[in-house]
C-alpha cells in the first residue's frame, strides 16, 4: 500500500499558523484593516450599555419621554453602524484571502511538478487532493473568521471588563472568577481535538483515494463484477470517518456547554449580589442595567472561545499537512553550470552508462540494488534494444534517462555530458521517452501531442501522427480537436499507445527513449508503424526497450539485461547463436532457445 505520511504526536498550533505568514504578508494592509474594522464594530456593542444606563439613570428616572426616543435613535444607530462595519470587515477580507488560497494552490502544484518521481511512487494521490483542496479552504477560514475573531474577541473581552470593573469592581471581580477554570479546560480541549482533527482529515484524503481509484478503474471494477466490494470498502472508510467526525462533535459540545455554563453561573451570581446592592441603594439602577448587559454583551465573546478554537486547530492540522508536502525537497538541479557538450547540437557521443547502479529510495537496507554494473555504450545515430525478462530492470533503465530516477552510483553520458550536471530542462529537451503505460490528458488529442516539443507547430503534429500511424485522429467527431477525456479512456489502448509515440517523436529529439511502445497494436498496425519509425530512428540515438522479435528488428544491436545487469551485449542474429537466454525470450519457449526455434531471424546483413 503506498506511504502515507505519519501523524504528529505533538506540535504547536501557533508555530504551524505562523508559516502562513509569507503567503499572508502581501495583503496584511487590507487584512489588518478588516481587523481594527471588527475591533471598532465589536466596541461599539460595548456602547450600547453605556447608552442604557445614561437612559435608565436619566430620562427613564425622570419619566422623560423625549430623552428615551433620544436614547433609542441612539440605539438604532448604534446597531445600524455595527452592522454595517462588520459587513465592510467582510468586504475587505474577501478579495485578498481568495488571492492567499489561490497563491497557495498555486505553490502546491508547482511544487508536486517538481518532486522526484518517487515521492508520486508513495504519496495516494487522494491525500495530495486533499492537500489541495479542503486543507486549503480551512486555512482560508481561519484567516477570515476565527483569526479576526481571536483578535477581536480578545480586545472586546478586554476592553469590556476595563468597563466593567469601572462601573462595579466587586461585581466584576464574580465575573472574572471563571477565567482560570475556562483557561485550563480550553488547554485541554486544545490538545486533544488537535489529534481527533488530524485523524479525520487523513481520513478524508483516504476517501478521498478510494473515491478517485474507483472511477478511474470503472471498466475493472464493472467488468471483474466488484461494485458491492468497492462499495463495502468505501462504506468501510466512510463509517470511520464519520466515527472520527463524531468524537469531534462531542468534544466540542462538551467545550461549548462548560463554555456557557459557567459564565453564565457567573453572571447570575453577579446579578443575585447587585440586586442586593441596588436594593440597599450601593447601586444605582442604571448601573446595575448597564453591568448586565455588558457581561451579557460578552457571552458571544467568551463562548464563542471553543469554536473558534476547534477552527484554529483544524487549520493547523490543514497547515501542517500543507507544509509536510512543501518541505519535502524537490529534484535538486546541478551545482555546476552545464558544459556546452550539453547543448543541443554539440558534436555526439552518444549514451554511456558508466558502472550504473541504482537502487529505490525506501529500499531497506542491505537490499540488493535493481541495476548493479551497467556499462553500455549506444553510438551516436544507433538504435540499440534492450531485450530482458519480466522484472530484469529494463523500464528502471530506461527511466535513468531522463531523470526520472537519479542513478545511485556510476554515471550516465548524454554526447559526453554527465547527465547530473546538466539542467533538467535542457536534458528532457534533448531526450524524449515513450512509455509502455501511455498517459494522456484531459486536453485535445492535437495538445497532447504537442506536449512533446514545446515549439512544435502543426506541420511536426502532422508528421508525429502520421509516424504513429495515428490517422484515427482526423475521424474523430472533432478532429486533432477532439477532448479525449481524463487519460484518455475515451480512445482503445492502442490509440492512446499511438498517440503517446506521436508525443515522443513531434520534437525530432536527439536521444530516444522507448519502452515496449507496439505492445498495443495489431500486427497490421504494428508493421505500419515501425516502417515509419525506422526513419525516425535513423536520425536519433534510442534506446528501446523490446519484448518481440518483430520491434528488435528495428535496432542495430540489442542488449540483454538479466537481473539487473548487461550479459549480452550484439546483433539479433549474434545473441541467438551466443545467448540461450536471449534465445529463449524471443522464442517465448524453452524448446527452442539453443536453435533459435520459433525465432524470426533476418536474412544475414539485414538488423534493421
């Protein structure tokens, strides 16, 4: 099963927020302006008690009907302003923290682009959606609501029991009791719904998995009859989520209520002792009035202290796994510059491979490498096959190449030109592959083809195609111009093999890489295409990776690879008469390996 990146045990939400900062920088102005927006919407709630004391006190005291209508326009206006501060503070925040989110995304993909090929190997590509999609839509709350909100929250709980105490000290010191138990409990609360969040959100990037799989392989799962198996594993993930969802649920129900409950205790405390006070003329009426409705005024302050928490974390939880992909070092390029035997057309060389030896990054240790010893020269302009049986290395090879795997010990030569000192992208300019799994995009079959060479015009999309023997392409409804849909499931495997070559050859490359690329083809078809291919090759140096007798007849020499190193290195006809192996990968059977039984061999001469 692939990797899946551990859960934390422990960390701090308030470091893991604070890396959002680069990406929140740009638009602190106008975020900081929303903010003193809030805090100025949130004091003016704290003038309203102040306006019912003076009405209490006043006008009220006095029977003075005037001063009371005064008092109410006073309120009215007050709550219009409120209202309409808080919607400016939203105005404000809007633009900028969709930008922030979009930055972001933005980062994420450009930084996938450039992970090494075996980071994809390990990651679900549903928890790399997940990554990019809900996590990034949690951190863009926490910045619109529950960060403000701390902020304004604080200031209003701050600024409200410097009033309070102002109007009755002994009343505001019953309020101010509860801040200790409700600090303790929000700590707590803290670090146990900071692992409930990280769990559910792993969850959600396993479904999320499961999801993606299941409609990418509808044809294998309708046609091997396991729709019910799928749906049970997908209930499966979807019950324990909905489990980890619901422990969220009750931890912060139980926040919220010890929340409530206790400054509401307070509050009623306060108002059974000022009662007392007005009773005994200690204080005024309008005091009384105004200290209640200011503690009242910050019921929504306080209680909203465990919601706005459980947001904080589950944005911390979404920062960390943002980050857990940012940190994750990308291809690392030359520290030399590139000599200039790596420009496209220096004089050649060919490819070397110079005591090659790989080995996968999570091999255990002590494990014995894929590839141990290759030494293999293909001379500039020849074809050279590379022949081995299932498991032998050859498509490990073939991905050293391009890169898409750095060699562990040895050395690869591009004309002369170690390729680990050249730039990545001058190198997949010089080398084009083809591999035996084609991938195409949810793009027209005219754009998927011209991924191969960035400069390449209709003239070039024209000649790949027809190198391809992809003429299907002009009875399609559209054309070049048809969507093929996602990987092109819309189109056989043989339309998307040949499409795929037609990618590998549209850049007229110098260096040619491919993997088994007729495996798909009808024998028809396949005759086709290797009779324009071999034009193609006399211009190029390839590697081929071949299975049949009828695609090693394109090469000039052939290759045996046998676990994991060269054993053979000649023509067809030389392997057949020298190597029982190589007799008998093409023979397909043991019955003939030492005469070459079953085998096609070539008229004397002929290795092309």
């Amino acid at each position: 099963m692939p990797e899946k990146p551990a859960e934390p045990t422990e960390r701090s939400a308030v470091r893991s927020l604070l890396r959002l900062w680069p990406y929140v920088r740009p638009v602190r102005a106008r975020w900081i302006g929303a903010a003193l927006v809030a805090v100025l919407a949130s004091a003016l709630a704290l003038v309203i008690p102040l306006v019912l004391k003076w009405m209490v006190d006043g006008p009220v005291a006095r029977r003075d009907p005037g001063g009371v209508w005064l008092g109410a326009l006073w309120l009215l206006l007050l709550g219009i302003l409120e209202a309409g501060l808080f919607g400016l503070r939203r105005w404000l925040v809007a633009r900028p923290l969709a930008s922030v989110e979009a930055s972001m995304r933005a980062d994420l993909y450009r930084h996938l682009q450039r992970l090494p090929v075996a980071f994809h190997d390990r990651w679900p590509s549903g928890q790399l959606l997940s990554r990019g999609t809900t996590d990034l839509m949690l951190m863009r709350m926490f910045l619109a609501f529950p960060l403000t909100f701390l902020l304004v929250n604080g200031t209003t709980i701050l600024v409200g029991f410097v009033i309070l105490f102002a109007q009755d000290w002994s009343l505001g010191l019953v309020l101010l009791v509860p801040a200790v138990p409700l600090m303790i409990l929000c700590s707590l609360f803290e670090t146990k719904y900071a692992l409930v969040a990280r769990k559910a959100q792993d969850q959600v990037g396993d479904l999320t998995t499961v999801v993606e799989e299941s409609v990418l392989g509808i044809r294998i799962v309708k046609g091997f009859g396991r729709n019910r198996s799928q749906a049970l594993a997908f209930r499966t993930l979807a019950r324990r989520l909905r489990g980890t969802e619901l422990g969220k649920a009750r931890l912060l129900a139980g926040i919220w209520a010890l929340i409530t409950a206790i400054p509401e205790l307070a509050i009623g405390a306060a108002l059974v002792l000022g009662t007392v006070q007005v009773a005994d003329g200690e204080l005024s009426a309008g005091t009384l009035v105004a200290f209640l409705s200011t503690a009242l005024a910050l019921r929504w302050p306080v209680e909203s202290i465990g919601f706005l928490l459980a947001m904080s974390q589950e944005s911390a939880t979404a920062a960390d796994r943002f980050f857990e992909v940012m940190d994750v070092e990308e291809e690392p390029e030359p520290e030399a510059p590139e000599s200039p035997a790596g420009k496209a057309g220096a004089a050649g060389e060919g490819i070397v491979f110079e005591g090659v030896e790989f080995r996968y990054p999570d091999a255990g240790p002590g494990s014995p490498p894929v590839l141990a010893g290759i030494d293999l020269r293909i001379r500039p302009g020849e074809t050279m096959a590379l022949v081995g049986a299932t498991g032998s290395g050859k498509t490990t090879l073939t991905a050293l190449v391009p890169r898409l795997h750095d060699v562990t010990a040895g050395r690869i030569l591009l004309d002369g030109e170690d390729i680990a000192r050249m730039e990545r992208r001058t190198l997949r300019e010089l080398v084009s592959v083809a591999f035996e799994e084609p991938t195409l995009f949810s793009a027209t079959v005219g754009e998927n083809v011209l991924m191969g060479a960035e400069d390449a015009g209709e003239q070039d999309l024209r000649r790949a195609l027809s190198v391809a023997q992809a003429g299907f392409a002009d009875d399609l409804p559209q054309g070049v111009g048809t969507q093929v849909g996602e990987q092109g499931l819309s189109l056989s495997g043989g339309q998307r093999q040949r499409l795929a070559l037609a990618r590998a050859v549209v850049g007229r490359p110098r260096f040619l890489v491919l993997d088994d690329p007729l495996s798909a083809l009808d024998v028809h078809t396949e005759a086709l295409v290797e009779a324009a291919l071999r034009r193609v090759l006399a211009d190029t140096t390839a590697l081929v990776v071949a299975h049949r007798p009828s695609t090693v007849m394109l090469a000039d020499r052939v290759a045996l690879l046998s676990e994991g190193r060269i054993s053979a290195v000649g023509t067809h006809q030389e392997l057949l008469r020298t190597s029982s192996e190589y007799a008998w990968l093409m023979a397909g059977s043991h019955d003939g390996a030492g005469d070459g039984a079953g085998v096609l061999v070539p008229e004397e001469g002929s290795t092309r």
